[in-house]
C-alpha cells in the first residue's frame, strides 16, 4: 500500500524517525508528553539539551519531482517589507533552527486547517513556500505544526492545534489556525519542523511581530518574524522556510 501513497511512505518515515534518532532526541520529541506542565516557559527555555537533530533521514525516497523551475527571488519582498528569514539565493544561510520545547506530539493527524468548532480565538492563515538556499521549491515538503491555544496552553493529551501536512509540487503551504495566546516566559509563537524529503529536520519557531513580549523573550529572533496582516477574518501570515541542503550519499 505504501508503494502507491508516497505520502503515507513519507509521513511513516517522518514518525520512525522517532525510532532512529539519537536518544536526546527521542526524549524530547517521542516520549509521551506531560499532562500539563506548571512551568512551561522554564522548560522551553532551558538550555537545549535536545538540540536539533543531526540525523540522517531514513525517509524512502520520494517521486521525482516535478523539475524545479527557481523561485521568484522577490517572493519575499513580494509579501511586505519586512523579509522574515534569510532570503534564498543571498548565500547558503537557512531558516534558524530552534528549540523544540517540552510540548511536540509525534504522530499528529494530517491536515491543513486545526481550527475545530467553537475554537476561540483569533483566526489565522499562514502561507508561504519551502526553499532551498539555491531558491527551488522543495516539492512535498513536509511540515508539522503545534502551537498554544488562545489562552497560551498546550493540548499535551489529545491533538488539539496539532497537524502535519505537505506542501505542494511548488512548495507551497497552507495552515488555518488561530492566533495563539502567550503564556509565562514565551512570547507569541509557533512551533515547526520542516523536512525536505531525504533531509535533516528543522525544528523551528515563528513569531509575531510588533508583540511586547519580544523585547523579553529570550528565544525570540527577529529572522524568525512572520509578516502578519490584518484580514477580512483575522489575521493573515507569511513565511518562507529556507532550507539546506544536506549532501547525499
Ligand atoms: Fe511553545
């Protein structure tokens, strides 16, 4: 069955990962997580000891491709601005990793939207494309979300602003969502990784801009800002995730 469903082929190695990866890893990112955790910003902003993982994917290769035409290399400017990371093409330097925290859930269910009926909070959509630091669109890159809800609480049970997807032949990603709320320690953010088919992950967070707690958050970098837009319905972002390229055997 996996031979004919890359996707599913590609999210099960994304999940064994959790059996191969080096055990610091494994303890962070694939134990069962805490109930509820009285002190999450202490956690999240102790030192990294589950650094971002170095591991070689396992993931089975994926189709081809669709040959990759570049990028435009405006695509950032395009959207405001404020570029929100290190623009491919300028020079080998990717999207910055960052700490993982105490609150990833492996195994999250696929989708693109992890709004849920009677959600509260702000509505947010988040768009952009996977790069390469050579501009091409990392077709069917993989990306996995978690984040707080509106009141600045992780869901350490159930799935609850959880889910993983892919993006397009493009690069191109979309995640509904809402805004999510601060809690102690931690300004606004989103957690992710992003992982190119037959690469390192990248365990990374994005943030607001313009949020007071900024300026006090120790983890924030400002390469890691989203543009963020008011919409119709809430707010609109953009980010584009840059990635290095690992050499292959
Ligand atoms: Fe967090």
């Amino acid at each position: 069955m996996d031979s004919r469903h890359p996707t599913r082929r590609t999210r099960r190695a994304f999940l064994q990962l959790c059996a191969a990866t080096p055990a610091t890893f494994v303890l962070a990112a694939c134990a069962g997580q805490p109930a509820a955790s009285p002190t999450p910003e202490r956690a999240e902003l102790a030192p990294p000891t589950n650094a971002p993982p170095t591991l070689a994917s396992p993931m089975p290769t994926p189709p081809p491709p669709t040959p990759a035409a570049p990028a435009a290399p405006t695509q950032a400017a395009q959207a405001g601005a404020l570029p929100p990371t290190p623009a491919c093409g300028d020079d080998d330097e990717g999207t910055p990793a960052q700490t993982e925290g105490p609150y990833y859930t492996p195994n999250s269910p696929e989708r693109t939207s992890l709004l849920e009926p009677g959600m509260a909070g702000t509505r947010l959509l988040v768009t952009g494309s996977v790069l390469t630091t050579d501009c091409r669109p990392v077709a069917r890159a993989l990306l996995d979300f978690w984040q707080a809800d509106d009141t600045g609480v992780y869901d350490n049970v159930g799935y609850t602003l959880r889910g993983h997807q892919f993006a397009d032949d493009q690069g191109r990603y979309t995640l509904e969502t809402i805004v999510p709320g601060r809690y102690p320690g931690r300004t606004r953010h989103i957690h992710v990784k992003v992982q190119a088919p037959n690469q390192p992950i990248l365990t990374t967070q994005l943030y607001f801009p313009n949020e007071p707690g900024n300026d006090t958050d120790r983890l924030f970098r400002p390469e890691l800002l989203m543009e963020v837009q008011d919409a119709v319905d809430g707010k609109a972002a953009r980010f584009t995730f840059v990635l290095q390229r690992v050499a292959e055997p």
